[in-house]
C-alpha cells in the first residue's frame, strides 16, 4: 500500500513536471543553453544567501531568499522532466544511462561538499544567526541540488523529441 502510494505521487510530480515543462511560461529552459543558465541563476541564488545574511545581518532575508530558491528548485526539476523521480522502466535507454552516470559523479562531489558543508556550519555557529542561516541553507541546497543541476546541464537539446 505505501510503494503504490509512492508511485502514485511520483507518478503525479512526473506527469505535472512533463505538462509545466510543454508550457510557455518553460520555453526558455527548453534548450541547453536555458538550462545551462537556470543551473546558473540556482547558483546565484545559493551564493546569495550567505552573502545577504553577512551583509545585512537580518535572518527575515534569508528567509526572504528561500522564495527565489524555491522556484529554482522547482524549475530545475521542470526543466529536467522530472527525469530524476520517474521510474526506471519508464525511461528508455540514453535517459537510464544518463540518469546512473548522474549518480555516480554528484554524489561524491556531494559527499565532499558535506565535509566542507561540516566545517562551513561549524564555522557559521560562532557568527550570527542570519549568516549561519545562510551558509545551511546554502550546503543543504548543494548537497540535494547537485544532481538536478548535472543533469539539466548535461540533457541533449531535445530530450522530448526522443521518448
């Protein structure tokens, strides 16, 4: 009962990911360029959060931020087809290969990036809160974005043309 319903909602994030990104509101992150520069917008906003909670020193704007970084989280699962939570036997060849190469990469790049996350975190305890905010936030979008971002860097130009 709980795979079934599991699969249902993933089923349902599939198909809304696959209906938003036909829309016209998605057609810029259609392209590999597109998506190369949302991977860069995310990126930006990541650097952001610490950044503004350094400078401003005001923990309602990182909060404020988590708006903007929301949206290209869900842009990037969008702009990817929801091709890292769809099932396996859904995805033909070239996307199953694309999709194991992902987790090979990302995940040790990720599994770095928490080592120094450790230390970033342990360093933000001794600053303010808005900074430590910041530089979470910042780690925990790395460590779960990184494979949405390799893959909307590395998806061919006409992912849909092929399926």
């Amino acid at each position: 009962m709980a795979t079934e319903r599991i699969a249902h909602q993933s089923a349902w994030w599939t198909r809304a990911c696959r209906r938003l990104h036909d829309s016209r509101i998605t057609a810029p992150f259609r392209s590999r360029a597109g998506r190369q520069r949302l991977v860069g917008l995310y990126l930006v906003v990541l650097a952001a959060l610490p950044v503004m909670g350094w400078l401003t020193g005001q923990l309602w704007v990182v909060l404020l931020l988590l708006i903007p970084y929301a949206i290209g989280s869900l842009l990037l699962g969008i702009a990817t087809q929801g091709l890292l939570d769809r099932p396996l036997r859904s995805l033909d060849e070239r996307q199953v290969h694309l999709r194991r190469s992902l987790f090979r990469e990302p995940y040790a790049t990720g599994a770095s990036l928490g080592l120094v996350g450790g230390l970033v975190v342990a360093v933000a305890t001794l600053a303010d809160e808005a900074l430590m905010m910041g530089l979470v936030v910042t780690v925990l979008g790395l460590l779960y974005g990184v494979p949405s971002m390799v893959l909307a860097w590395r998806m061919p130009e006409n992912p849909a043309g092929d399926e």
